[in-house]
C-alpha cells in the first residue's frame, strides 16, 4: 500500500489563483489506493502547481529534488500548499520531486556540490548530469538515486524516446513492487499511463478517476496511428 493515502484541501481558503483553477472550486479530495498515480490534463489545467504543493507538503525542494537539496533556482509563487492536507498510512521523509523543467539547473547544483565532493555524482551514475543526454541525464537519476520512498515526477517523459518511456515503467515496477517505493506522476504521455494497476485522475472541471483506454491521449493517440490521413485532411484542409 502507498505511503501517502489522502490528499486534500482545507475547507477555508482564498479565492484567487491558484483556488479558482476549475479542477479546485469544489474542493479536492483525493484517495491513494495504488502505489502509481497519474495526473493527466491539459496545459494550464494545474498539474504541475498540484505536485508542487504536494512536495512541499512532503518537504522537497519545490526546484527539484528532496529535502537535502539546497538551491533556490526557482521559487514557488503558489499558496496551494499551505492549504493542502497529506494524510499518510506511513509517513516517510524519503523521496525525491522531478520537475522536467527546472533539471538543467538541479544538475547544475549538482556539479557545484560535486566540487567539493566527487563522492555526490555516485548516487547520479558516476559523472555529471551535464555530461549526458537530456534523456540519459533523466534515466540516470532514476537508475541510481531512486530506491525507496514517494517520487513525484511532473512530465518526466519530456526527454524520454518512447523505447526510454518503456525503460522507466521498467525502473517504476523494480521499485513499487517492493511495497517500498511510491510514485504521483504528471503525464501527457500513453505509454507511462498504461501501468498496470495504476490510478489516473483526470484534471478538468473537476477531478475524477478515469480508466486507462477511456483518456483522451489513449484514444487520440490510438486513432490517430490507424488513421493519420483522416486527421491529416481536418488539420491541412486551409492549406
């Protein structure tokens, strides 16, 4: 079972931004039931102020990272987190938050520290993060420094190749099945989506459970591979 089983908000809180994101106007009141939990929408919808509130809640650096990484590359502009409420079947202090966006600067903090210490780049494969592809930089992390804990990964395919896509459902079932590892992932992508027995919660006007082959991005992704030409002729048709 996860470690992190509720997530919720308090009923007294501010109306402006980030509250008046539609997913929240009614409250939010998530249940964990499984050990991997996506949360899937479009752009803007408030995936990623989501994840962030819930790693601040878990204490990780809201730049990426966990809570022994000190680097202030960016700074959080949403109240979300002080109102949001974690309820834990077993709380652990253990983990790690991958935002795609800001991982050229943790690797940069990390090159910093590894200057006074080269020990540090052992728990990232041995060498700089610089010195890899942005694909391989990701797959790395997830290789050497993810054992046990909650990691919450907001867009983490957006360096993976579909082939490297499959390597991480590979990393994410090693770890989660030991009972010993959680994930809460933000995705657009139909490959992660489909792990077996995980939760996907869709962020529209509301939030709500949805089954895998039910998404959009399963069934455009799907429909648009046995048919380009009919997208092809709705997309070009002014040209």
């Amino acid at each position: 079972m996860p470690y992190l089983s509720k997530i919720y908000l308090k009923d007294s809180h501010p109306q402006d931004f980030p509250f008046n994101l539609p997913f929240l106007r009614n409250g939010l009141d998530i249940r964990l039931k499984s050990n991997v939990t996506f949360f899937i929408g479009e752009n803007g919808i408030g995936k990623s102020t989501l994840l962030e509130a819930i790693a601040d809640q878990c204490n990780f650096n809201v730049a990426g990272g966990n809570r022994n990484h000190n680097y202030n590359f960016h700074k959080t502009e949403s109240a979300l987190s002080e109102y949001l409420t974690l309820s834990w079947r077993n709380k652990t202090s253990q983990g790690f938050f991958m935002r795609a966006e800001s991982f050229f600067n943790f690797a940069t903090y990390i090159d910093e520290v590894a200057e006074e210490d080269q020990r540090v780049l052992e728990a990232y494969g041995g060498k700089s993060l610089h010195q890899q592809s942005h694909g391989e930089a990701f797959l790395s992390l997830f290789h050497n420094h993810f054992q046990h804990g909650i990691y919450i990964l907001d867009e983490p395919e957006a360096a993976l190749s579909p082939q490297r896509q499959l390597s991480l459902l590979s990393i994410i079932h090693k770890l989660e099945k030991t009972g010993k590892a959680q994930f809460i992932i933000s995705s657009h992508s139909p490959i992660l989506m489909s792990y077996p027995s995980a939760e996907i919660y869709v962020l529209d006007d509301k939030i709500q459970k949805i089954h895998y082959k039910e998404t959009e991005h399963y069934q455009l992704t799907k429909n648009f591979l046995e048919s380009p030409e009919r997208y092809f002729r709705h997309l070009f048709e002014d040209l």
